[in-house]
C-alpha cells in the first residue's frame, strides 16, 4: 500500500546537524509534492517545509529558513530533510506527507524523533 | 501572515454527543482549510478538505462547514475511537500551510 517511512532522527547537540529520509513506496514519488511537518513534545503541528514534484521549487517556515534544506531523488523515490545549525526548539517529532494539489496532506509517515541536546 | 485560531484547545464529551470545533482566519482564505485527526503517537490523518469535503474513507458521521474567515468541523455521534486531536489547516497555494493549535477531544 501507499507509504512513506522516516528515518534519521536521534539525539544531537545543538549547533550540529543531522540528515532525515522519508522513503516513499507504492504510489509514483516523481508526481507530487512532498512536505515535513513536525510536532514538539505536547504541542500541535507546525508545517516546516514542502519541496516541488520535480524539485524546482522550495519553501520553509520562518522558523527553520536559511538552516535546514530539503531535497529529493525521485529516481530513488526518497525525500531529504538536511538541518543544521540545531537548536532546542527544533526537538520534535518530523513527519514527511504526500502533498495532493497544494492544498492538502494525504498521506503521512509514521514519524521520526529529533532531540536537540548537550 | 494570516493567523489561524482553533477552539476551544480541549473539550469534554460522551459517546454519542454532538462535537463542534471552530477555527477563525485573520483573513478571508474562502475555503482553502482542511481538517485532520490525530491519535497519540500517531501521523495525522485528513478528515476534511476544501472546508466541506469528507475524505474517501471518512465516516459520514465527520463534517465540515465554512468558508472565509470562519469555519467548522463537526462530530455527531461521538463513536468511542474519535477520542484525539483535531486540527485545522490552511493552505495559500504556494504551497505553504498553517496549522490550527488543535483541539483535544477527551472523554
């Protein structure tokens, strides 16, 4: 079935950086646009970036711009999450979605958990 | 920025009661809002889009009205497993999103 799958996250200082992985199977990866949302301890959900189908085109929240990038490799079918500059702030749980129009978040992984810390 | 006001943030209720959530834009965004569900621990998962929309798969139980400034998700009948979070979502074409700051629903 349809199915996205986080991977990378772990515990990591501030000031460091660490890579995610969302890798996609059972649908064609290369047709949509792809998002990460995160959600820190006890909090809601918070949209943190979303890369075009074919790459050309990427936006960030305020909150992260200028320290975290995204990419993608559709011949692989996976997404990328690259953060740097870490801070305490960005301990959250990184979900990666299916984008369907612009407008909405179809499918979802399962998470992955990022803890930034001494 | 156009900011996104869900409430209330946590309700109370029982199997089989009727449950509203709203959520207010800063700005006239006609339909561009979607709800989702989320359980502990769990991804969210799409309820409602467009405003009024239910998602394939979705009990017809769930609905959603609005367009606006002002919107609302709706609940009858309250089932046992829709004890969780919902959230609201706008969305600006670019595409960027905006979050509600979520309802909890307990029982």
């Amino acid at each position: 079935q349809v199915q996205l799958v986080e991977s990378g996250g772990g515990v990591v200082q501030p000031g460091r950086s660490l890579r995610l992985s969302c890798a996609a199977s059972a649908f064609t990866f290369r047709n949509y646009g792809m998002h990460w949302v995160r959600q820190a301890p006890g909090k809601g959900l918070e949209w943190v970036a979303v890369i075009w189908y074919d790459g050309s085109k990427e936006y960030f929240a305020d909150s992260v711009k200028g320290r975290f990038t995204i990419s993608r490799d559709n011949s692989k079918n996976i997404m990328f999450l690259e953060m740097s500059s870490l801070r305490a702030e960005d301990t959250a749980v990184y979900f990666c979605a299916r984008d369907i129009r612009s407008a909405r978040l179809d499918v979802w992984g399962q998470g992955t958990t990022v803890i930034v810390s001494s | 920025d156009i900011q996104m006001t869900q409430s209330p943030s946590s309700l109370s209720a029982s199997v089989g009661d009727r449950v509203a959530i709203t959520c207010q834009a800063s700005q006239d965004i006609r339909d561009q809002l979607n709800w989702y569900q989320q359980k502990p621990g769990k991804a969210p998962k799409l309820l409602i889009y467009d405003a009024s929309n239910l998602e394939t798969g979705v009990p017809s139980r769930f609905s959603g009205s609005g367009s606006g400034r002002d919107f609302t998700f709706t609940i009858n009948s309250l089932q046992p497993e829709d004890f969780a979070s919902y959230y609201c979502q706008r969305y600006d074409g670019l595409p960027t999103f905006t979050f509600g700051g979520g309802t909890r629903v307990d029982i």
